[in-house]
C-alpha cells in the first residue's frame, strides 16, 4: 500500500512528494528533494514521520496524511522521532555550551585569566 503527500519546500514554490509505503518489509519514505533521492533523511520525510501538520503543502493533503499517521503510529518510528528529537536537542546544548566556553577563552587570552 503506499500513501502520497506532498509537502512544502523551502528552495522550490513547489511541493516535494513524499511516499509512504506500507509492505511485508515494514514502513518505508521515499521523497523526490534532492537529499531523499540520495537515501538520506530530509526534513519532508522527518516531517512527516514526526507527524508534523505544519509541513504539509495545503489542506487536501489532510486525508492522507492521517491515514499514513495511522500506519506510523504501528510503527517504530515514534519512538525513533522523540529520540532523535532528544538527541538534536543535546546536541544544540552542547554546541551552545562549547560557543560559551571557546568566547570565555577567547575573553581570558586577550584580557588575561588568572
């Protein structure tokens, strides 16, 4: 079974089309944007797994964004989505941590740190 959504783009006034394809082998998401030809997770597919509404192109694509919505929540990927939503949030704590540390540097070797 496989679901169509078109999604907005941020570098086309054009939709991106994302796939979900239900089958023996599980849940899988195919997107036509330049990362997801390459195999790799873009924002249109993360969207949509994350089952985020605000990515979607208009108001038509409702119907068959909650009918995929339907078939993620049998799914892993929830559970994938709220730990790679933990995991980038760290990740952006610890690059403001670093951002904060490099500029305490920076201040005590022009100003002097005892």
């Amino acid at each position: 079974m496989e679901i169509t959504i078109l999604t907005k783009s941020s570098s086309s006034p054009n939709p991106r089309t994302v796939q979900v394809i239900k089958d023996d082998a599980g849940l899988s998401f195919f997107c036509d944007c330049p990362a997801g030809e390459r195999e790799r997770i873009c924002k249109h597919k993360k969207g949509v797994a994350s089952a985020d509404e605000k990515i979607l192109y208009d108001e038509n694509q409702i119907a068959n964004f909650n009918k995929a919505m339907d078939w993620v929540a049998q799914s892993g990927y929830p559970g994938l989505m709220k730990d790679l939503e933990e995991s980038e949030n760290m990740l952006a704590s610890a690059h403001e941590k670093v951002k904060g540390l490099k500029e305490k540097i920076a201040r005590g070797m022009k100003e002097g740190l005892e």
